[in-house]
C-alpha cells in the first residue's frame, strides 16, 4: 500500500512540473496609454498643483496647530510624484 502510494505521489510530482506554463508578470499592455498619460499629468503640471495645493491645506493645518495635517500634505506630494514609478515596479515585479 505504501509503494502504490509513492508511485502515485512521484506520478502527480511528474505530472505537475512538466504541465506546468511559465508566467509572466507585467505583460499585459491593455491600458499602457492610459497609464502613460495619468503618469505624464502626475508627474507633471496636475502633480505640481496637486502637491501645492496639498502642501498649502497643509500649512493652513499647521496655522491652527494641526500638525498631521501638514505631514497629510507632504505625503500627498510625495506620493503624486514618486507613486507612478513605484507601482509598476511592483506590478511587475521588478524590484
């Protein structure tokens, strides 16, 4: 009982490596134009504003003693700018 066992287990074993299909992380380029553009606009004069804008409700924060607020401000501005070359690094895997 414990032979049949073990053929069928180096069986499966066999069966499972050579069936298996290499995967490929990132390959999809459905929405490539889209990213690019929202890419092209964060990086661009839509981050700029947004990260003033963030930056100045953060110091209205910081006014009436709020100091999240002003560190809120900073992250959004951090993040429109470094988040766009951060996520498709990590979507596909390239770290």
């Amino acid at each position: 009982m414990k032979d049949r066992m073990k053929l069928f287990m180096a069986l499966f074993a066999v069966t499972f490596v050579f069936s298996s299909v290499a995967a490929f992380a990132g390959a999809d380029v459905t929405f490539a134009p889209l990213v690019a553009t929202v890419t092209g606009w964060l990086q661009g004069s839509l981050g700029t504003l947004l990260a003033l804008f963030a930056a100045l409700m953060g110091v209205g924060s910081a006014i009436r003693g709020n100091w999240i607020g002003l560190a809120a401000g900073v992250g959004v501005a951090m993040g429109a700018f470094y988040l766009p070359n951060i996520i498709p690094t990590i979507t596909t895997g390239l770290m």
